[in-house]
C-alpha cells in the first residue's frame, strides 16, 4: 500500500503541530468544513450535512495539486432553529456560527492563511457565514470562499427534478445512497404532501419570497421534497460534478496573491 507523503497530507487533525508548521509554509488556503445536527426526515441521519460536508472537502483535497490545502476539522453543528420540533436537533445561533467560523479564520492569520474556503452542508447556516467572511476579509485581509452547492446548481437542476426540493428529498437522498448507503433507512422512504399558505413561499417559484419557517408547519415526516425519486447513481453524478467543479475552483484561485 502506497504510503502518504508528507507533503501531501491535507487534514489538520492527522498533522502534528511541527508537520503544521511545515504544511502552512506551502499553503495559504484551508478548507473549513461545516454542517449541522439536524433531523433528516424518517430515512436519513442527523448527521448527514456535517458527513457529506467533511467527506466533499477530503475527495476535494485527494484531487487537487501539491500543495494542497488544509482540511480543518468540521463544525458539526449549524443554526437549526426551524427543525428543532423533530429529536435529534441541536441549532447554535446565527451568532455563535458566525463568531465561531470568525475566530477559526484569525487563529490561522498568524499562520499566512489567506483563503477559505468553506464547503458548507446546510442552508441555513449561509448568512451566518457571510457574516464572518465579511468580517474576516475587511478585518484580517482574508479571502473567504462559500459553496453551500451553487457550483454546481446547473448541473443539479438537471439531474433533479422535483419542485421544492430542498432537504432529506430526492438530492439528499440520493448523495446518501452514493456516500454511505448503509445509513439510509430505505424501507422508511416516503413521500410527504407539503403545505404551503402561498404559491409565493413555494422555494421553487419563480415569485418566491424568501421567508423564516418551521419545518413542522410545512411536513409532517421533515423531509421538505420527494426522497422516493431518489438514487445512487443520481448521487453519484451529483458528486463527481460537483467535486469537479470545486476542485477546478481551488487550481485557478489558490496561487492568487
């Protein structure tokens, strides 16, 4: 079995504090993972948005040239709020995610860190994380990058089909049944009728206005799309174009000064 060299060891939580060092002088850019523990309907684990957002940002690295970048350990919890009616969520604040991916941004200042590059698992942690890239790049001078699945949202739009579908439905399903089947409850997979008190607040609309919800009001089982049209090879092509694209993105952006 081919050893791993030194210089290509990518995650942080592996590297001793001298192989860090060493690791920060070839690399101005790391990769911060964040998810969230949160229920994911009758047929998928808590921690789907921190797993897949940690397991996207390691298939990333094992891609991208020397020098790689630094994977961080994840945030495992997100600003969950809307899902806390189902057992199992756990939400931190808008405030405390942004303070804390704030305050990882300046412990890596005195490293040279000057790029971030955040592979976000869950929706509603993007303008917590906005705020503390806006922060970070005014107050510290570092570029921070958020992929919440834009990247690829052309693509996705292809491959997905079903109106509204925004958690635990046919995407999330199918990239669980591509990246660890064996937690997918598949003989709880089922579809919900979802309740919605206008067309305006249908996420898929073209009038859509965005508004602040609690999951409960719009389905019964937590799944917000249809997870009985999902499938592994859709997940498999929705994670082979978006590792694709992120891993183009961080050749052209992580020599930029």
């Amino acid at each position: 079995m081919k050893r791993e060299k030194k210089e290509d060891k990518f995650l942080l939580e592996e590297m001793t504090w001298e192989e860090a060092g060493q690791k920060f002088k070839s690399t101005d850019m790391v990769i911060l993972p964040v998810g969230s523990t949160e229920q994911h309907s009758l047929h998928l684990p808590v921690s789907t948005d921190s797993f897949d957002a940690y397991w996207l940002s390691q298939e990333v690295a094992k891609r991208v040239k020397s020098p790689k970048p630094i994977v961080l350990p994840p945030v495992n919890y997100g600003v969950s709020y809307h899902h806390l009616a189902f057992p199992g969520t756990v939400s931190i604040s808008p405030d405390t995610l942004s303070a804390i991916v704030y305050e990882i941004g300046c412990s890596l200042v005195g490293y040279g860190v000057k790029k971030i590059l955040v592979i976000n698992g869950h929706g509603g942690n993007k303008a917590a994380i906005v705020c503390a890239a806006q922060k970070l790049n005014y107050e510290k001078d570092i570029r921070v990058f958020i992929d919440s699945g834009e990247i690829t949202s052309k693509e996705v739009n292809e491959i997905i089909k079903t109106p509204d579908d925004t958690h635990s439905g046919e995407y999330e399903t199918s990239t669980s049944l591509a990246n660890r089947e064996h937690l997918v409850h598949k003989n709880k997979i089922k579809k919900t009728k979802l309740n919605f008190p206008s067309s305006y607040l249908r996420f898929d609309d073209i009038h859509y206005v965005p508004w602040v919800f609690k999951t409960e009001e719009i389905s019964v089982t937590g799944a917000i799309g249809d997870p009985t049209k999902a499938s592994k090879e859709k997940g498999k092509k929705i994670w082979a174009v978006r590792i694709e694209h992120l891993v183009k993105f961080i050749e052209q952006v992580k020599g930029l000064k």
